[in-house]
C-alpha cells in the first residue's frame, strides 16, 4: 500500500486525520486478505472477485458501513484500478433505497400497510451483490401494488428515495434564477454536462462507473434530452444516459441493450434473467428526475414514466410537468426571482 500517497490525496480532499487513519487500516486489511487469501495479490491487481470475497468477509463480522467501502473506493481511484471501482461503487449506489422507501411507506400509509407490504420481506445488507437484489424488489412491488394500487404506489415511489437533500439542489436553483428562462438552463446545463464528460474522456477517469469515448460523448452532444432535459410546452423531457453507453451503442440484441441502458441496481440484473418486476418501480427513478424542478419551483411536481427498459423500450424517459402558473417561458425565472 502507498500509504503516503493516500495520505496526500485524501488530505487534498479535505478529508480529516481521523478520517483518513479509518481509510488506511481497511486498506491495509484488504491488502492482507488479498495476500493470504487470494494468492498474494496486490490492490492494484485485484479483481471484482477478489473485492466481493472481501466484503463478504466483512458483511460476516458486521463491518460492511459505508464508510469502510467508501475508504476501499477511495483507494481504487487513489491507484486507479478500474477493476474494482466499478463493482464498489454498484455495492453502494441506491444501497439505502429500499430502507428509504420503507421509512415513507411507514409515514404514509401506517404500520398495518408497512408490516403487510414487508411481509416476507428483509432489507438487504450494505453490500449484498446486485445480482441478489431483484428477487427482493419484485416481492416488494408485488406486496406494495396489492395492497395500495398503482396509484399510491406510483405517488410513494417518486418522493424522492434516492434523490438526495433538497439543499444539494441549491446551487443549480440559482442557475436557474440567474438564467433568461427553462430553455435557456436547459441549454446552459446540457453544454456543462457535455464539457464534464468531455473532461473524462481527455482525462481517461470514468464517469461515475463509464469509460467515456468519443462516440458516446457525440451521442450525448446529439441528444439534448440525455441526462438535462428538453421542454416542450408545460413538459420537461428527460432521458438517462445509458448506464454503460459505450457498449449500449455497439449492441444490436435488444435485451442485452436494454440490460447496459438500465442504471437501477435492485431491477438491472433481472432483464439478463427475463424476471418481471412492474414497471412502475421506475418511478423511483422519476423522483430522482424530478427533484431538481421540486426545488426550482419551490413545489412537488409531477413527473411521468414515458419509456423503460422494464417494458421492453430501448432507454427510460421521463416527463416533468411544469405547474401551470409558470406557462409563460420568459416569465419562469423572473416570477421565480420576484418569490425569493
């Protein structure tokens, strides 16, 4: 382990001494395990295999916290090995969504509904493998359309459980009320989103968990709805960026397509195994879509799931409706501005 040289970037990064101390001796663990145990490897050489045997070793003893894969992630972006960034940071993302969820249900509909739509069910641990995840999520949305229908169901999904804070949202508000207008921030924030994974792919750092080539950074410059958004009347269009876009573009067999477009670890896994999970888990996805207009608009908004790969569509698109006392384009921001 370069220890020294962690030390420097997690310092670069702000991260304090206590921090950084619990960072290097998981490290230092992973890099014994991988000595006695998988035929003394390195970090720098491990495999995603190598990295999950750990982890189970580490969901064994009760020590799978966020922050100890997070010090593991740290480091494979410290040395570089994509190899096991990748599956890390799939461990980790939307790990808490089904906890989340259960906490709204709790809230909303009260602990009769909470224990029937749980019923059978156990929330996975942090770092259970994504290939376990879907059997869970299909029991879930089976108890939870049974007992409150499509309607609630869909309203329950899209608060937001894997969108973040509100005030994360902050800083792009202002954009906003600096800008002349939603298509004008449209357009300011489609540039910003082409520029950063233009820096990726001049960098060779990944995006999130993708190599970015050139073929998909000019996908993403020709698609104005990927990732930003493109208005249309009272709707904001919305498309995702498919989760692993380079081999999305090369492939012709519509399920593996399908399978590379689709960003959601609890339902990713089960196009590969063809298991039906209701499409309207996809409006979790549409929460996370629609939190940024939430802010901007100082409301809950509605959002629609137009397209998912849980249907069989090729990519997931989403509509975000503009409440109407702000139809009107040139007076979106300036009413806006006036309310602050």
């Amino acid at each position: 382990m370069d220890e020294e040289g962690f030390r420097n970037y997690c310092l670069e990064r702000k991260l304090s001494e206590k921090t950084i101390q619990a960072h290097v001796k998981i490290v230092k663990e992973f890099e014994t395990f991988l000595r006695t145990k998988c035929q003394n490897r390195s970090i720098t050489h491990a495999t995603s295999a190598n990295l999950h045997t750990f982890v189970k070793h580490v969901m064994e003893e009760n020590r799978n916290t966020w922050d100890n894969l997070l010090s593991l992630v740290r480091y494979a972006r410290f040395i570089n090995n994509k190899e096991i960034i990748v599956p890390l940071l799939e461990l980790l993302d939307g790990s808490d969504v089904l906890e989340n969820l259960s906490n709204t249900i709790k809230q909303t509909v009260g602990n009769t509904k909470h224990k029937a739509i749980f019923e059978g069910i156990k929330l996975p641990p942090l770092g259970t493998l994504p290939k376990d995840r879907p059997k869970i999520t299909k029991k879930f949305m089976d108890n939870l359309e049974a007992e409150l229908g499509a309607s609630k169901c869909r309203e329950i999904l899209s608060s937001g459980p894997h969108a973040g804070p509100k005030e994360q949202y902050l800083p792009e508000q202002k954009k906003f009320l600096e800008s002349k207008g939603i298509d004008d921030f449209l357009r300011k924030k489609h540039d910003e989103y082409v520029e950063e994974l233009e820096k990726h792919m001049k960098e060779k750092t990944l995006y999130f968990t993708q190599e970015i080539t050139k073929e998909v950074l000019d996908y993403v410059r020709k698609t104005p709805t990927c990732q930003v958004g493109v208005r249309k009347e009272d709707r904001i269009y919305v498309t995702k960026i498919p989760y692993m876009a380079k081999k999305y573009l090369r492939e012709k067999d519509p399920k593996k397509k399908r399978y590379y477009a689709c960003h959601c670890a609890w339902v990713r896994e089960a196009i590969k195994s063809d298991l039906k999970i209701s499409p309207n888990f996809c409006y979790c996805s549409a929460g996370f879509e629609k939190r940024l207009w939430d802010v901007i608009f100082g409301q809950n908004v509605k959002a629609d799931v137009l397209q998912t790969v849980l249907k069989g569509d090729p990519i997931c698109k989403f509509a975000i409706h503009v409440p109407k006392e702000y139809i009107g384009q040139e007076a979106y921001s300036k009413e806006l501005s006036a309310r602050k």
